[in-house]
C-alpha cells in the first residue's frame, strides 16, 4: 500500500505529468519563420493555451494573427523571426514561467538569418474577388480570381459587364443606344498589407464585346436596329480593403478603363447611322467598385 502511494506521489510531481503539451498549429507561415517559431514554442516548459496562428510577411516584418480554443484573437506586427517566436511563446505559457527557454541552436542551413527578410515565393495566397460596379447611372458586376502568386505579385483573370445609355444627334434624327459591355481580362497586381488591412493597385488588358440596341427616330419614320463591335481595352485601378476574420474581406475602389482601337476605326460609313465607333465612346471610362473577397488557398 505504501509503494502505491509513493509511486502515486512520483508520478503526480515528475516533470512530464506537471508539463502539458503545447497545443499550437502553425496554419500558415514562410518555412525559415516556422523553424524559428516552432523552436520557441518547443522550449516552453508550461503551456496552457491552444492557437491557430497564421504569419504573413507584411511591411515592415510579420503579421501574427492566433485563434484560441474560445475564440479569443491575439494580433500583432512584429519586427522579425526571433521577436515572433518570443511572442508565440508568451501567448501560450503558463503564468507561472518567468519567461520562455530560448532555443536550442538551430541549423543555420534551415533557419538563415532572421535580419534577412521571408522569401517573398511563401506567400502564395490566392483570393476570389466578386463586387458591384457604377458609373453614376448604370451598375454592373465584376469577378476576379488570382491565378498565379510569386512573392507579393499576382496575376489573374477577371470579367465584367456593365450597360451604358446614351444618344446620338444627327441634325435631322435623333438616336438613343441602350448598350452592354462584356470584358474578359488579364491582370497583375501587387498585394500590400498593413495589420488586418491591405490594398492592390492593378493593371489589365484584355478584349471587349460591345452590343448596342438603337432606337433612331427620323422626320417621316423611325428605325430599331442592333450594332455590335469587339475591341481591345486597357485599365488601371486601385482597391483598398480590410480582413474580415480568416479567409473573407471587403473591399473597394476605382478602376479606369481606355479603349485600345485605333482611331482610324472610329470612322463611319454612313454617317446617320450609330456604328462601332459609338459603342466604342459610350464605354464607361470610370467606374467605382465595391466587393468581397475570399481566400482560396
């Protein structure tokens, strides 16, 4: 009966009964922070928290954004590699430990210096944009979704249609254009954040088909007919945004767009008559922009 109960007493004071295992799942982060992080985390003694945490390199060093079990959100922007991992460490300590064990050496071959910022190629997040355009009179939709990632870069495809109204005088006649645009596009675009918000200025390029429904209206008699033209199109743009939890985000902006065809082409057989080139002039220049994003992977 005594062994029993000095084996009890043993097993209850040894270290590894009195120690519980860190809980921490390090969902995303670059592979030389991670090394660095894990390495705090495995020299803290006491641990009584469990986190989901996520580090995005960001101007100026990281961004550490932790989940616990509750709930609770821990957020902070750190310096570098060796400031997240103290950090990591304090958040799931036990307050009964002064301060964490530092690591054991690490390989220099895995963990390279931590002055030397994260490898931009880590950061490979891939977002599905869908929104609301206005010019003033008409609104329109618009998708966009990252297709490749290196660094803070990416490129994608994106897709719009908007409508357009409008009129033509023609001294003698009067026509009104009721027309819709349809733009596939390619874009590039670098990401910048800053805490829980970000912003991506953009470029594109890519094609337009431009329909157009004409009601011409003539002294003796009146006309209803269709014109349709395709042309190329460019555009610049700048969307600014805030993190909504994890994965989703709101964001806005403005985007402009500067058709691409040849002036030559604006010129009409039969002057009385609306034509491409009118489709191609009543295309919106300027319109605001209004989404949500969520992240893919």
């Amino acid at each position: 009966m005594r062994i029993c109960l000095a084996l009890a007493v043993a097993l209850a004071a040894s270290p590894a009964a009195a120690e519980p295992r860190c809980n921490v799942t390090i969902a995303y982060a670059p592979a030389d922070v991670r090394a660095v992080v894990e390495a705090w985390i495995n020299g803290e003694p006491h641990c009584v928290v469990s986190l989901e945490i996520r580090i995005v390199p960001t101007a100026g060093g990281y961004y550490l954004y932790a989940r616990d079990a509750q709930g609770r959100v821990r957020e902070r922007i750190v310096p570098d590699a060796h400031t997240a991992g103290v950090l990591v460490a304090s958040w799931v300590a036990d307050d009964r430990t002064s301060a964490p064990r530092p690591p054991q050496a690490l390989d220099p071959e895995v963990v390279p210096a931590l002055s030397v910022p994260a490898r931009e190629s880590e950061l490979g997040q891939r977002w599905l944009s869908l929104g609301l355009t206005a010019d003033g009179h008409r609104i329109g939709a618009r998708a966009e979704l990252d297709v490749f990632v290196a660094g803070r870069w990416a490129a994608g495809l994106a897709a719009s249609v908007n409508n357009a109204l409008g009129d033509r005088n023609f001294g003698s006649s009067q026509a009104a254009i009721d027309a819709r645009y349809l733009k596939a596009l390619a874009y590039l675009a670098p990401k910048m954040h800053l805490g829980r918000w970000h912003a991506r200025p953009m470029i594109a390029v890519g094609i337009v088909y431009a329909t157009g429904m004409v009601y011409q209206s003539e002294p003796l008699m009146s006309s209803l007919y269709d014109v349709s033209t395709t042309y190329a199109t460019a555009q610049g743009g700048l969307m600014v945004g805030r993190l909504i939890g994890d994965n989703w985000s709101i964001h806005g902006g403005a985007i402009a767009s500067l058709p691409l065809s040849h002036v030559e082409t604006f010129e009409l057989a039969d002057g009385r008559q609306v034509g491409p080139t009118d489709l191609v002039m009543q295309d919106p220049r300027f319109v605001w922009y209004l989404g949500v994003q969520r992240r893919l992977w």
